[in-house]
C-alpha cells in the first residue's frame, strides 16, 4: 500500500491505520499520487481541549521531531504528544526553501581606521606600536573634534566648513545573525466525493484548530501554545530523499477560501471547491551542520 499510514514513523509507535486525513483519498496509491506532502501535529501535553468527536482516530503517541533532533534551541520547551494520524495532501505545483542571512554595516572610527589596520594590536592591549605616525594623530584628532561636536552644536559642521575637508564614516558590513525559515503551502481541494467532502472539512478544521491557543485548565488569561506541525515531503512509503527536510515549525496563518469566480455548493452543503493557505516557520535555525543533515 503507498499511502503512508501503515508505516512506523521516526518515533518508533505504530501510525494509526485508516485514521489519515488525505486528499485526495487515494493519495500515495498511485504513480499519480505518489508524490505528498504529509503534516504531523505535536499537541501540547497540558491541553486539554479534545476535539470535536466524528473527526477521525486521533490516538496520541509521544515525542516530535524537535524534541529529538534539533540543535539550536537554547531553552527546553515544554513537552508534547504527537497525534498518530496526519494529514496528507498533494504535492503542490512547487516547493521552495529559502535561506537568508543578515549582514549590517557597521562604522568604522577614524582612530580605528588610522591603526593601518592593526586590530589586534588594539585587542591584545599593545597601543605602543598602534598610536604612532601622522595617520594616528589625524585619527586621534578627528575624534576629538567629533567628542566637542557632540558638547558644543554645530562644532563638527564649522569646523567641517572652515577645511572645507569633512571624514568620511566608513562603513564595514559585518554578519550579525540569520534569519529562521518560513514555508507556504496553498492547496485547492475540489471534491469527487462526499467522502472527499468529509476529508477535505475535517483538514481545514483541524488546521485552524491546532493553530490556535487555548485557556489553561480553570484559568481565564492564561493561555497553552498551539500545537506544533512537523511536516515531511514524501514519496510512496518513505520520506523524499531529493526535497529538502523541514524541522518542526509553528503555524502562524491558515487562510480559507470558499467557491471559484462564485460560492457554490453540492447538495449536502458541501462546497463545490476550498482553498486553503498555510504559512508555517520553524522553530530552530538552519545551520551547515543541519543543512548537511539534509535540511
């Protein structure tokens, strides 16, 4: 059987057999359908919240992804069970990651500048050999005109004026950090069945379920996090070995579209098609030593 729900997944419990949310319904047991996208959810062991009952099986097994796995997180989270069954849907038209890393410019003083480069004489406390030459004093002046600019206004600019000369702040771009990744999903379900109706109700409530907080037992201001998402491309019975993986990751918009150019609806009210839009970022950084993991 290609679809997915016969196999143990990562945390070594058996997945619930038939209790996938899928669409289309015969996805992974065919060439076609071979391809997909599948969603975890990682609940959080303090909630308490169940949901509505006629959805599907949502027996609970323990850990996720992060839990096990992930390498940049300073603080320990609090623990979550992972529902047994996911959600499976198509693979979309294209898949993307992105990486970004921050780079600021940073200035540069003319003291520093005027050391011909000699920073590590600066950091290992050696001025001797540093503060030496015309080019260091014209540096050291340069700062103090600039200390008296800062006391009397307009001292920097007269003096700016009378030289006719101004200092050029260099700038030096410096790495301060990296961005943490964001991934989009949008899908168009149009269903061929009442079955598919079914399904296609059940993922988009289970998305804007597991999205949301809740209150915390007998309390009315505090609030539990919303589940986490582990999500997997895959291919028949096994994860993509091409497609890049994605840590666990936090599910910051679901966005629902109902109807084409108009709203129409089969007989059992179901509509005639659902759009659905899923904006997910991760919890960790990506590093080498993760992207060497296949991430």
């Amino acid at each position: 059987m290609g679809n997915a729900a016969n196999a143990i997944n990562n945390n070594n419990y058996k997945r619930v057999y038939g209790g996938d949310l899928n669409y289309p319904v015969d996805i992974g047991h065919t060439e076609r359908t071979g391809h997909y996208v599948q969603f975890f959810i990682n609940v959080q062991e303090q909630s308490k919240v169940s949901f509505p009952k006629g959805s599907f099986n949502a027996r609970l097994g323990r850990g996720s992804d992060v839990s096990r796995e992930s390498s940049t997180l300073s603080i320990e989270r609090a623990p979550t069970k992972r529902l047994a069954a996911s959600i499976q849907l198509y693979m979309p038209n294209q898949v993307s990651v992105s990486h970004s890393a921050s780079y600021n410019d940073e200035e540069i003083s003319s003291a520093i500048t005027a050391t011909g480069g000699a920073i590590d004489k600066i950091v290992g406390g050696n001025y001797s050999d540093v503060l030496s030459g015309d080019r260091a004093l014209e540096g050291l002046k340069n700062v103090a005109t600039g200390a008296v600019g800062k006391v009397i206004t307009g001292a920097k600019q007269a003096s700016n004026i009378a030289t006719g000369k101004i200092t050029n702040n260099r700038q030096e771009l410096m790495f301060s950090g990296i961005d943490k990744r964001s991934f989009s999903f949008d899908f168009k379900m149009v269903p061929k069945s009442e079955e598919e109706s079914e399904n296609i109700k059940n993922i988009v409530n289970m998305f804007r379920f597991h999205a949301m907080p809740e209150f915390y037992a007998g309390s009315e201001r505090t609030l539990i996090s919303p589940s986490t998402f582990d999500i997997k491309y895959m291919h028949k019975n096994g994860e993509h070995t091409f497609l890049n993986r994605i840590s666990t990751c936090v599910l910051e918009s679901v966005s629902v579209k109902y109807g084409g150019d108009r709203t129409q609806f089969f007989i059992n009210t179901a509509p005639a098609s659902t759009e659905i839009t899923l904006q997910f970022k991760e919890l960790e950084i990506i590093t080498k030593e993760r992207i060497r993991d296949g991430y």
